[in-house]
C-alpha cells in the first residue's frame, strides 16, 4: 500500500488550529471562514536529484491541498485545454509552496502529485474502460488508486550508474566507450517531446520520437555539452548503446507505479497492466 493513503489528508493545514476544513467564526457574528484541507505527498526522487537551489533539494515530501471546485474550473477550461496547459495550472493550484514551478519538477514528482490530488477530488476508486490485450473486448473496469508503489530507482543496486551533484546521471557506453551525462526528464521537457511529436506528425517525415528523446536527456559526452556534439553521438549511436541508454534511464528514474490486477469479463483472461490514465483520470463520468 501506498505511503502517501497514510499521509495525504491525515494533517491539518499549518495555518489553522482548527481539524482541516472546519469552518471558523470570522467575528462573533462574522461569517464562516473554511479552510483547504492539505496532506503530504511522498516524492519518489526523495528531492535527491534537484539542485542545491531548488526548494526540494532533498526534501522527501512536498505538501498540497485538497482539490476544490477551483481546480475543477482550471480542469475544465476550454482555453487551457486548448493551449494544453490545464494540468500544469491544476499542479501550480494544488502545491502549497508557490516557489515550486511546476515545470521544474521531474516526471515522477508530477505523476505522484497527480495521483494524489485526485484522489483527494474524486477518491481511490477509478472506472475506465479497458481493452482486454487476449479477446480485445472493451470493458469497464475499476481500479483502487491508493494500490501504489513509489519506485526510487535502481541507482543503489548498479555501480556503474553515478548520481552527479547536479542530479545527473553518469554512466559509460558499451560499445562506444565513452562517458554520457543524463538528465532526467521534467514537465517542461515532456511538454517539449510532446509538441515536437505532434509537429511532425502528418508530414510524411520518419517517426524521430527515440532520437528526440536521446537528445533531450543527453547533458554531455565526455564532457562536452555542446549541442553539435550530441547530435553527431544521436546521429551515429550504435543500437546496442541506444538501449543501454534507455534501459539505464527507465530503471534509474524514480517514477510511481500503478501496476494493478486486471480480470477481463468476456474471457477470464488475469493479469497485471499498468492503470490507464486517460481522460476519464480528470473528467470522471458521472
């Protein structure tokens, strides 16, 4: 079970001494003043990889308040989903620190705070539809979200993978024999990989979404950062050490999984998929 259905919602705001939530006189004939109940989200990368002058450099938590109407609003905002930016804006409305951007959190930071908040708006249980991968029969299916596990990487158990000062990753190629820097990927750069895939999508051009990627998490080569050189090493990279690369990145990244039992009505098929989070993740069908 999750740490974070221990955590989050269990603490009442710092700012109150009322329970979180509870409404308070404001005056002896005042209104009634209600407060945002908050919890506390266990952060996958433990803070480890953010800079010194981050505000979650080695913070294992970060706090967030409860979803509210307002973020509904944010959610559902014709503009912000057209610009694609609603769930940045949700994030930004939900954390407590206002010096953290949203944009500068790594991947598996973002996907834990997401799990959260929604479970605080809409609860542990999520109805989607799936496609059985056996029959390929479309069925509805609930799964508990509260059932997660934090994965901190596999940095600890591989010698051959050094965590920089920087919050990097340093590892050495197979075949080329040269040292490579990553960098793991955030908000920010997730949105870049996304606009860029849709860019090309429809222009008769090779699907690039793997050398993309090759060359937004790769920082330097033997030291050099300059883009050409990146390219030039992308460009020419043996596919023995493309894989390493992302076998190494998959397995070093601190993510959240939500790998859960999946039983298929039409043909008993039992297994275990990763939940779907797609739209119905934020916009539940009532």
């Amino acid at each position: 079970m999750s740490r974070n259905k221990d955590r989050l919602g269990q603490r009442s705001s710092p700012t109150g001494g009322n329970p979180a939530g509870s409404p308070t006189l404001g005056g002896s004939d005042g209104p009634l003043i209600f407060e945002t109940p908050s919890g506390f989200v266990d952060l996958p990368t433990r803070g480890v990889f953010y800079p010194p002058d981050h505000p979650l450099h080695n913070k294992e938590q970060v706090e967030i308040k409860h979803m509210t109407a307002k973020e509904e609003d944010i959610l559902a905002s014709k503009a912000l989903l057209k610009k694609g930016v609603a769930i940045d804006r949700f994030l930004q409305s939900v954390i407590k620190n206002r010096n953290i951007d949203v944009n500068d959190l790594y991947v598996g930071d973002r996907n834990a705070i997401l799990i959260a908040a929604r479970i605080t708006g809409y609860g542990e249980d999520y109805t989607t539809q799936i496609t059985c991968p056996n029959c390929m029969s479309v069925t509805k299916f609930s799964f508990d979200l509260s059932e997660q596990t934090l994965s901190e990487g596999a940095l600890a158990e591989d010698a051959d993978i050094k965590v920089t000062e920087n919050g990097t990753l340093m590892l050495s190629l197979p075949v080329l024999k040269v040292d490579v820097e990553l960098r793991m990927l955030t908000g920010k750069s997730e949105s870049y990989l996304t606009r860029l895939a849709i860019s090309k999508k429809g222009k008769d051009k090779v699907d690039s979404s793997l050398t993309d990627m090759l060359k937004t998490v790769i920082v330097s080569v033997s030291g050099r950062t300059d883009s050409t050189t990146i390219e030039s090493l992308v460009n020419h990279l043996p596919a023995r050490d493309s894989q390493y690369i992302r076998h190494t990145y998959s397995k070093a990244v601190p993510n959240v999984s939500l790998r859960q039992k999946f039983e298929c009505s039409s043909c008993s098929l039992e297994d275990e998929m990763e939940v779907p989070l797609n739209a119905e993740f934020f916009w539940p069908k009532q």
